[in-house]
C-alpha cells in the first residue's frame, strides 16, 4: 500500500539534503521521496521528507515563512561565503562594536534584494552554480527580491555573533552574513546555521536520522508522519457529501459557500473533505461564475497515527 505523509526530519551537518533523502529511500524502501526545501551541507535543522501525494503540497510548505539561527564570524570572507569554503579576504573587525553591528542589520529587514551565492543550487543555461564554480566557470549573478521578516542579534561574542532570522521563500542566510561584512567593512561568514522551523514544522519536535531508522525497525515509522494536509491548515475547510465529492473527484466546478460570494476573493483556495474525513481536493473559487475548481484532488485517506 502506498505511503503518503510529511515526515518532519531533522537534517543532521555535514550532508547535503539530497543525501538525507536517498537515506530516507533506503531505510524505508519507498521511492516516492522528496524534501520540502534544501538546507546547505554545513546546516543542520528541519528538513520536512514528503512521501507519495503529499509531495503535491511541497509547493505551499516552499512558500512559507522559515525562522533561522545562524552564526557569523567578522574579519574574513570565503568564496562558499560559509566555513566549507576557502579563505578570499582577511580583514580588522577589533574595531566593530554592538551598536554598530545592530545598525547594520537594519537595512537587511523587510524587502531587500540579495545577489545568490556562486556556490549554490541555481541554475544557469542548465548547470548548477556550484558546479561552474567548482569549475572555473562564471555565470551572471543571480539577483532578486527577498522578505526579511525579523532579524535579532542575539549573542555579541566578537568576531563571532549570533542571529535569529525569519523570512520568507529565497533568503540565502549566507548572503545575509556575506552582506553584512560588507556593510561593517570587515567581511564576514556564515559559520553555522540551524533552521528552526518550516512553516508549521518545528525543530524540537523532529525526528532524527536514527530515531527514524529505529522506528523502521521497529516497524512503526509510518505513524511518525503528518498527515498529507498538514501543510494547507492555514486554507479554509469544507466538507461535502457523496455527489458533490464525485463532482470534485472529475474535476467539475462546485458550488461551495454559495451564501457568502460577496465575501469571496476570486482565487481563493480552500480544502475539501468528505463527511468520512477523507481530504478530497483543493479548490479555487472562480469569483465570474461563483463556483469552486479543483486544482489539485487527492485519494489517500488521512493520517490516523499521532504525530511524535
């Protein structure tokens, strides 16, 4: 029977997220696997594992919000802009005080534009950055439009300091730690990095590599996994008998809510469930005709195992 869930893994340093996966496949023997968001190798944290339909909400757990813990040192710059690189700059950070440091970060919250790292998972004409920087290859630099939603300075321990950072979709913490160097006229790295939460995915609620092999052995991983809607808990809910869950199922438009239209934003999303608790489908509210179309529908059952 086929496997479909999110299970909520913490990705251990020193790896990079695809390798977490492929050892996910092995342990549990389920092809059907994919990661909602890479980490860099040298980070650690919440890397939620998505298995058979859950992989159609990927999308919506990439687009939310993520919280960060990240350690910077001042005085140095490398070309990875991280602890794996090599060493491009050295500079004098003695001087650099609190205050000063605090002052900079401010013009890195809210929208900002950041230039992605050479040595990163973009790419350019089909190759990965990383692999024409590995090289020797340049490729045009990767610019875009990011939202900082907080960043705190949490620990002054010169040259090294520590950050909270939330943001939303495409903040590299290893610009923002590369950037800030800049700003102080020292440089900096990023030397360490924790993500603490993926959307509604906490660290201390993850399970481990081990804690995963163990539960396979024991033959209970399955109920280590949340349930496939775990990520559109945020959407609106319906439920709907037997015809209209036949309808949704052929794709057909809907008449859900029809008492509320003049409240309804064209586009809306909202989730489908039957009187039974199965979710159904994902719905969007078509505001011309005043109906609802599937966009994505769903037959897996839903999660019954408690969530660790």
């Amino acid at each position: 029977m086929a496997v479909n869930g999110i299970l909520n893994l913490f990705k251990p340093a020193g790896i990079t997220s695809m390798e977490v996966v492929r050892r996910v496949k092995r342990l549990t023997r389920d092809p059907k696997v994919g990661h909602g968001g890479t980490l860099d190798p040298i980070a650690d944290g919440v890397l939620p594992i998505f298995f058979g339909h859950a992989s159609r909400t990927m999308e919506f757990l990439i687009e939310a919000t993520k919280v960060y813990r990240a350690v910077v040192v001042l005085g140095v710059t490398t070309d990875t802009l991280d602890g794996a690189g090599a060493v491009v700059t050295t500079g004098d950070s003695s001087g650099v005080t609190r205050e000063q440091a605090e002052q900079a970060l401010g013009t890195f919250r809210g929208e900002i534009t950041q230039v992605a790292p050479a040595y990163s998972a973009l790419k350019h004409e089909g190759q990965r950055l990383y692999n024409l920087a590995r090289a020797g290859q340049e490729a045009p630099p990767k610019i875009r439009k990011v939202h900082v939603i907080r960043l705190e300075l949490t620990r002054w321990d010169p040259p090294s300091l520590s950050l909270e950072v939330e943001c939303g979709r495409g903040v590299y913490v290893r610009s923002l730690a590369h950037d800030l160097g800049q700003a102080l006229g020292c440089g900096a790295y990023l030397k360490a990095l924790t993500r603490e939460r993926s959307g509604s995915f906490q660290a201390a609620e993850a399970v481990t590599l081990e804690q995963l092999e163990q539960a396979v052995n024991e033959g209970r991983w399955e109920q280590l996994l949340y349930p496939v809607d775990q990520v559109l808990q945020y959407l609106p809910a319906a439920v709907v008998l037997k015809p209209m869950a036949q309808a949704i199922g052929r794709g057909q438009q809907v008449p859900l809510a029809a008492g509320h239209r003049a409240t309804l934003q064209h586009g809306q999303l909202c989730r489908v469930y039957s009187v039974e608790g199965e979710f159904l489908a994902l719905v969007r509210y078509d505001r011309p005709v005043g109906l609802w179309q599937p966009v994505k529908v769903f037959t897996t059952q839903p999660a019954t195992a408690s969530v660790p």
